[in-house]
C-alpha cells in the first residue's frame, strides 16, 4: 500500500510547491483532479493534450518528487437532466480520460451521476425509497433509459484510451451509493466498473466497511481515507439524513473529519487489514475536508494517523508456521 493525497485540500498551491510539501511529508502518491467538483487547479487537459514537451514536463515534475498518480479525479453528475450542465460534466470526464491516458495513468475517478425522473426534469431525483410506487418506477427508468446506457457507452470510450479502471465513489445523491447499486453498474456495464471506496459516506448511512469491503472483494479500484464522526444526540433525535449545512458541526447528525478523529486505531486497522485481504493493494488517498481544521493541520495529522496503520510491505513467507 502507499500514502497518498487527493489534491483539492492543496489546490491553492501551485503544483511543484505542492508536490514538495507532500513528499516531505512522506507521501508517495497524488490523486489529481482534472475538473468536476475537484477542479483542474493542478491539471488542466486542454494544457497538456496534444503537446508532448509539456506531458514530459508535468511527468518529470512528478519524477522529481519520487511521486506517482494513483488515479485522475473528476467527479460530476453527467447524467443531470439539465442537458446543458449534462453536457459539461460529460466533456470534462472524456477530457479527463485523455488526460490519464496521455500521462500513462489507467484509473479514472468519479461519481456514477444521478438523472431526474423523467425527460422533462430539471434537477436529479435521487430514489431512497420502495413506497409509494412511484418511486420504483423512477428508479426503473433512470437504470434502463439512462444510467447503464451512458455508461456503457463510456466505458467504451475509456478503454478505446486505455483505460482499465473506472473507480466509481459510492456517495448518496448518486444512484450509486452503496456495494449493492455499485455491483448492480458493474454487472450491467462490465468490470471496467469498480468502487473508490471512502468509508466516510458509508459510516453516517449505518454500514460497517469492512463487511462492505468483503462484499467488494476484486472490485476496489481506488480508496479514499477520510473520516466521519455520528453525533449520537442528534442522530438519535432526528437520524442522518441531514440537509443543514456541513459547516453545522453542532447540529448536524454526522460530520466529516480528519482520520482519527471520528474513529479511531481499531476501527482504522481493520479497515486497512480488510483491504490487503481482499487483495486491494494500491493508494490510500486523504481527501480531506473536515470543517473543523485547517488544510495542513487537518492532512498532516491525517498522514501522521495513516504511517501507524498502512501496511507498506508483502508479509512473504509465513516462517512461523
């Protein structure tokens, strides 16, 4: 396994500056954003694409600072019924692919995207519910009429640019949110479809990870470290799904937090240990985004908690038995 960062807590550095500050830190690998929601701030497409002097450039940048890509980021919702918005998300994730293949990275990140409930919508409707019936029939036809067809189709398109994986973050407001609706895709669409797995968003929704991780066995492309605390008062007086503001860290039912502080070694070993059995070797990437702390304490300590709980090499031969 290697230590690694999602790059948005550090987009106000410019990208050598970040680079170094990472790697003097100890981290080994660098999740980057190339639009969506994470933003371009340290890779933007149509800068590099089709120039081969700055694509050798940016990968010398990285050789420099002995840092690898674990994966190019861009998460959005290209399946909005907004046609226009739609359109936008889906143009960024393609330029993100050709972005990951030009700098020889095969993992690609981001949401599954939500529809609304029919052509005529204007916002995406996110199902959580079997009654009244109507929602069924919602959840039916956002499947069939748009979610497996877009993807389908950009699956093909990922592979056509070398591709091999698309780390889909199961993350509530997106019609994949949990390993069920995760292995439902990946069945319709084909194992280039697999999970980005941050716990955090399975914690507050009452999963355990390590069942989930189980339940995931060879289908972990990318995991997120980020953490999330249950305030036990407020989720028991009005349960978790929560509309106030993140920034409401008193009232709302959970929050997110820097690893450590809403669970703590156990939890976090087991959750790593779980992972290298199942076979999932690759980067542990902070994303971090804890309203209580600052960039850099909140992923320094985040990094300093991971040093403790990474397992970095192959236990080889069992010598003891």
């Amino acid at each position: 396994m290697k230590l690694g960062v999602m790059n948005p807590v550090i987009n106000y550095m410019p990208f050598e500056d970040a680079l170094k500050y990472l790697s003097g830190l100890g981290v080994q690998t660098i999740e980057i954003g190339a639009g969506g929601y994470p933003g371009d701030a340290h890779l933007k497409p149509a800068e590099i694409l089709g120039d081969q002097a700055k694509i050798d450039e940016y990968k010398n940048l990285l050789k420099k600072y002995n840092m690898e890509i674990s994966g190019i980021s861009c998460h959005g919702n290209p399946l909005h019924p907004n046609k226009e918005i739609a359109n936008d998300f889906h143009e960024q994730f393609k330029n993100a692919i050709l972005a990951a293949e030009a700098l020889g990275v095969d993992t690609v990140i981001g949401f599954s995207g939500c529809p609304g409930d029919c052509e005529e919508s204007k916002r995406p409707n996110w199902v959580t519910c079997a009654w009244p019936t109507d929602y069924n029939e919602i959840l039916e036809w956002q499947w069939n009429e748009k979610v497996i067809p877009y993807w389908k189709d950009m699956a093909e398109f990922a592979k056509a640019h070398h591709i091999a994986k698309i780390a889909f973050e199961m993350h509530p407001g997106f019609v994949v949110y949990n390993p069920e609706t995760l292995l439902k895709l990946r069945a319709a669409v084909g194992d280039i479809i697999g999970a980005n797995f941050d716990p955090s968003h399975l914690f507050w929704q009452g999963m355990d990870p390590v069942y989930a991780i189980k339940a995931l066995k060879g289908a972990i492309y990318h995991f997120h470290a980020k953490d999330t605390k249950i305030d036990e008062f407020n989720t028991k007086t009005n349960g978790v799904l929560d509309t106030k503001s993140l920034a409401d860290v008193a009232g709302r039912g959970w929050v997110f937090r820097t690893i450590g502080y809403g669970h703590g070694y156990e939890v976090w070993n087991d959750i790593i240990s779980t992972l290298k059995t199942v076979g999932y070797d690759g980067a542990i990437s902070i994303e971090h985004e804890d309203a209580l702390m600052s960039p850099t304490e909140g992923l320094e300590k985040a990094i300093a908690f991971l040093k403790n709980v990474l397992i970095h090499e192959n236990a080889g031969d069992m010598w003891w038995v």
